[in-house]
C-alpha cells in the first residue's frame, strides 16, 4: 500500500511540475519586450509596379484531353490539358509547352495547376511549375492570374530563369482558340 501511495505521489509530482513548466512558456509568441531583426527591416516592394512583362506569348487554346471527373467531391469538376506556344522572352523567341489540370470551383472559378517548359531557339531551357485562378468574362474570354516557379535546373542562355517566381496573366477567346500570356519577374525579393 506504502508502495503504491510512493508511484502516486511521484506521478503527481511529475504531472504537476509538467503542468507549471508549460504555463510558462504560454505567453511567449505575445511577448512584445524583444527586439528582432525584423524589427529593422523594411517591406520591399510595398508599391509593387510590374512594369513591362519580360515574356510575352501567343497560343494555341489548350486541347482539352479528358472529360470533367465530377466523382471525386460531387462539387468540382477536374480535367486534364496540354498546351503549346511561342513567345518572346526579352529578345529570345521561345517555344513553350506544358500540361495542367484544372478543377472547377463553387463559385464558378477554377483552379490551375500544372508544368510548363520553355526552350529558346539556342537551346537553352527552363522549367516551371504554375498555379492560377480563371474566371470567365460576360463576353466569353477566359482570364488567368497565376504564379510561376522556375526550377534551379535551367540551361544555357535561360540561366537567368533559375529559382525565380514570375506572376502571369492570360487571356483566351475559346470562340476562336486563340489566346494571348504575359509574364513579369518578381525582382529584388530575395538576395542572390
């Protein structure tokens, strides 16, 4: 019995002093008193300008390659597509490809995701993963606001690509399959 009152009394020690211990480190993510580096750091880029995009292109509209899948939540539709075109980057010409899938939303947007490949006619490459929302205007053109993040692998005269995040607007003319991409650098974001 004094033996069991001991492994008690020990345990309850133990959950008592865990207890008081995390009560003192509750308040720490509020505590204004130190200082940090961040403290001196001012936000870059607070008045972003875009400026002109450094690739521009035209396109052939995406080929749709599967039905809508609307199995999977009973509330989006999802479909898979491809896509080539040729632009100009600075004074590169380029030929860009790629593939994605997109997902239909609730509120009659959709979402984009996929990978993209740009090639210079010099044999220079760079590669890209891509995100964006799409939404339909009253006159039927599909608009896109997204984001690219370039690969450290690209090559040759796309060396200036590697590790950078562009952000990217299109739009589309479904009734004639035509569309039309712009693209501008993040700069000074992060030190290289």
């Amino acid at each position: 019995m004094k033996k069991q009152s001991a492994i008690i009394f020990a345990i309850m020690m133990m959950v008592t002093t865990i207890y008081a211990l995390s009560l003192g480190n509750i308040g720490y993510s509020q505590q204004q008193g130190e200082s940090s580096i961040l403290d001196s750091i001012n936000v870059k880029n607070s008045n972003l300008t875009l400026g002109k995009p450094f690739y521009t292109e035209k396109f052939e509209f995406p080929i749709n390659q599967n039905s809508g899948d609307s199995k999977n939540n009973g509330t989006s539709a999802s479909s898979g597509y491809s896509f080539e075109g040729n632009g100009t980057l600075d004074d590169l010409q380029i030929t860009a490809s790629g593939n994605g899938n997109e997902i239909s939303r609730e509120d009659g947007t959709n979402f984009l995701t996929g990978r993209a490949l740009f090639t210079s006619s010099q044999n220079g490459t760079a590669s890209y993963s891509f995100e964006a929302i799409t939404n339909t205007t009253g006159e039927g053109i599909r608009t896109s606001l997204g984001a690219a993040f370039f690969d450290a692998n690209a090559t040759g005269n796309l060396e200036s690509l590697r590790s950078i995040v562009g952000v990217y607007e299109s739009y589309i003319d479904e009734s004639h399959g035509k569309g039309i991409f712009a693209m501008w650098h993040i700069n000074d974001l992060l030190s290289k």
